[in-house]
C-alpha cells in the first residue's frame, strides 16, 4: 500500500526540479502552436524519468503524450499540461505552473505505479489561450481510455468548481476602396467607416443579450494613413456564452451586426473562424470532491465563490464532455485583485507565490490519483455521475 505522505515527499524531492521547469518555461514564453521550446524542455525532462513519449500527437507539433504504469491500470488519469503564453504579457495566465504541477505530479507517482496497479498520463496541451489544442486531442480518441483529467489553474483563489463559457473567435475583414482622404474622399469606400460601424451594432446588440454572454473584440488593423480612405481593415471577436445553442445563436446575431455594417457602407466583407469552438465545462463533483479533501489536508483554504461567475472559456471544457474532468483553481497571491491576464499575475508567476502554488498543485493532483488508484468505488462514482 502506498501512503499519500509518500507521494507528498516524492514532490518534496522534486521540488528543486520543478521550481526550474516553472522558471524556465516563465523566461521563455512562447504563443500557442508555437511552443517548441517548452515542449522539448518537458518532453526532455519526462524521458528523463522513464516516460514513454508520443510527440506530436492528434497532429500537433508542439503536442505530446508522455505515459508509464502497468498495462492492466485500477485506473488511468490524465494529467493536462498547459504551455502557451500570451502576447505582450507572457505567463501572465501561469500556464508555465500548470505545466510544471502536472508533470510534477505524474514524476511523483511514477516510481509507485506498479504498486499503485496505475497508469498515468502527461498531456501537453498547446495553444489553450487561441486556437484550442486540446479539441485535436479530443477528436484524435486520446482521452478513450481514460478514467479522469485533471489540472489545477493559477487564479486569484482557490476554488474546486468554477464553470466555463463556450466561445467562438472570429475575425472579420473589410475590403473598400483606397481614395485620397482630403482631395478625392467621395471615391473611396471606407473601410475603417465599416468596422466601426460593425462595432456600434455589437454595442446595441448588448441590451439584449443574457447575462451570461459576451462580445468583445479589437481592430487589428484600421488602415495604413489617416490621409487614405481604408480600403481593408480587420477586426477579431470572441463570442461566448454558457451554452452552445445560446452561442450559436449569438454568432448569426454578430454576423448580421458585420453585414449590415458592410452593406451601410458599400463594404464587402469576410468572415471565417479562428480556431475550434470552446465547449461549456462539464465539472465532475466527486472527483472535485477527493481534490478538495487532499488541498485542505495540505492546509489550503478553499474560497468557493457563484459558480456562474467571473467566467473565461477554457478548451478544457471540451475535454469534460468526453471524459470525467476538474479544472480547479489555486489562488496564486494572497490579494484578489492580481487577477489572470495581468502584468502583475505574470510577475507572481516567475516568482515564489508561483513556486509554491504549483508545488501544492502537483501534491494535490498526486494524492487524488492515489484515491482512485487505491479505491475503485472512487472511479465508479465518477463514471456514474458523469453518464447518468
């Protein structure tokens, strides 16, 4: 029989190695479909401790599947490695902890799982913040044989259960006619005119959507001269809300804002998706359940707010309708108002606060492998509640 201590001291073990992976991840930020460098750095540090490893999986270059246990596993779970940065701000959502907890916790377990009768699994899950990595990894079957996914996600509090909206991302471009703004403005067709335009429909649509939706976007190009008429301009949306009928609803709704726009102005227009649609969070109550035992025997203090609330989107969420899932938080600084996609967060994230955070993180996710290893009343649990 394997003691939860003994996992605990193998992260302690760890610890020194683990600090380095976050650090080193934190110094060299990378985008999504982008992070070669992280994936080598992890992939190298799982062979390293006697890791099968599969890389570019479901056809991503920069995805991996990193495995080890017995053939015959009580259970396999799935631990999700997150790496992307963010542009301009870099770990400023911490994924270089979620990364380095994970993998932590996988190497902790590893030298118990023929006594454990386990199996355990790394995901590294690229392009969480654009373009949804792990919905690849979901339609290549990955997750077909496995009992439960599991990661834990740097926030400004620690809290078990927290849903996720569906989201899709667009973009959307605005073709016109290029004309000297001051000599000649009645030639030209703006384009700039178009998507601000587009802008204003979104702002008026507003009143009457849901309180759980949302619209947001930027122009990412606007012209090249303000003494030229735009004759092409480019915006991107995200469009998100807590359920995918809701959310289709809203994309036709958006579109209509843009063609309007265009016709208003005598515009044309493009629009096509960026990336897979995000799926809504399916969280899994006992597995969240076995976690918040193990965090508060660690002596963290859970701080559970609405669920409802304060939501992103997360291709997690599509991991979750495929196979039992959790995607707690873990307050990363003791002040509420360091929030995700903050300066301030990516700071703490290179730093002690994220030191210690992904430490728990690791302890946490290991000791509720050893629940469902150790006790397949656990694992039944789960898959009922998860196919009612």
């Amino acid at each position: 029989m394997v003691g939860k201590e003994e996992i605990v001291g193998a992260v302690d073990r760890l610890a020194g190695t683990l600090t380095a992976t976050g650090r080193f991840l934190h110094l060299h930020p990378e985008l999504a479909y982008e992070e070669r460098e992280s994936a080598r750095h992890l992939i190298s540090l799982l062979k390293a401790h006697h890791f099968d490893v599969i890389e570019g999986a479901g056809g991503l270059p920069t995805a991996f599947i990193a495995s080890a246990g017995v053939d015959r596993p009580s259970a396999t779970i799935a631990f999700l490695a997150e790496y992307d940065a963010l542009p301009s701000l870099g770990h400023a959502c911490g994924h270089n902890l979620i990364a380095a907890g994970s993998v932590g916790a996988a190497l902790a377990l590893q030298p118990f799982l023929d006594r454990l009768h386990g199996r355990v699994l790394v995901v590294g899950c690229p392009a969480e913040e654009k373009g949804g990595g792990k919905i690849a990894l979901v339609k290549s079957g990955l997750f077909a044989d496995v009992d439960a996914a599991l990661l834990i996600h740097p926030s400004n509090r620690t809290e078990i259960f927290k849903g996720a909206l569906a989201m899709r991302a667009l973009q959307v471009e605005f073709f016109g006619k290029a004309s000297h703004a001051a000599a000649s403005p009645h030639l030209g067709i703006n384009a700039l005119d178009a998507v601000v335009l587009a802008f204003t429909n979104v702002n008026a649509l507003r009143q009457q959507l849901r309180d759980d939706a949302r619209i947001h976007g930027i122009i990412s190009d606007g012209g090249i001269a303000p003494n030229i008429i735009p004759d092409h301009t480019v915006a991107r949306f995200c469009i998100r809300a807590l359920d995918l009928e809701y959310l289709h609803d809203l994309y036709g709704r958006v579109v209509a804002c843009f063609e309007a726009a265009a016709r208003a102005t005598g515009t044309t227009l493009t629009v096509r998706d960026e990336g897979e649609e995000y799926h809504p969070m399916k969280c899994n109550r006992v597995l969240g359940a076995l976690l918040r035992v193990n965090l508060e025997t660690l002596g963290e203090r859970i701080e559970q707010t609405p669920e409802d609330q304060h939501l992103g989107s997360t291709d997690v969420g599509n991991v979750s309708q495929v196979v039992p899932t959790i995607h707690p938080t873990i307050a990363l600084t003791d002040n509420p108002e360091v929030v995700n996609h903050s300066a301030a967060f990516a700071e703490a994230a290179g730093g002690p606060a994220g030191d210690r955070a992904m430490l728990l993180s690791a302890k946490a996710l290991a000791m509720t492998a050893v629940d469902l290893f150790t006790d397949p009343t656990h694992v039944r649990q789960i898959q009922t509640e998860f196919e009612p």
